[in-house]
C-alpha cells in the first residue's frame, strides 16, 4: 500500500514524464539561439504593428488584437 507521499510523487512523476514527452518536440524552437535568430525579425514585425496602432488613435476605431496574435502565430507556424 503507497503512503499519501508516494502516492503524491507517482501522480507528479507522471505528470511531469507526460509534460516532457510534449515538451521535447518543440524545444528546439525555443532554445537561445532558436529566440536569437528570430529576434530581429520579431522586432521588426513589432515596430511595424506600432506604427499600424499609431494610426488609429484618437480615431475612436476599436483594433482586434485577436486578429493581429492569430496573424503572428500563423505567420511563425508557417516558416
């Protein structure tokens, strides 16, 4: 019979080997020098959508940012 301790650590265990078995696919991408490479381009792509949001203010138009994260997303997925 597993005490409440073992029992807490099986249940953690597993969760974190379930984590891990996800996680490792897509580490590469997120490594430093994975972030490095893309660095300039997210910059650039920022600054851009900067100066987009500039444009409408004080127009009183409401912005989907929903539209502008589903943009970048699929942008990155895509490459």
């Amino acid at each position: 019979m597993l005490t409440a301790l073992a029992t807490d650590f099986l249940a953690w265990s597993t969760a974190h080997d379930a984590h891990r078995a996800v996680r490792t696919p897509i580490h590469q991408f997120f490594s430093k020098p994975s972030l490095a490479r893309l660095e300039g381009r997210v910059v650039a792509r920022v600054q851009k959508l900067g100066a987009r949001l500039e444009g409408f203010s004080n127009t009183g138009i409401a912005v989907n940012l929903n539209n502008v994260f589903k943009s970048h997303v699929s942008g990155k997925l895509a490459r």
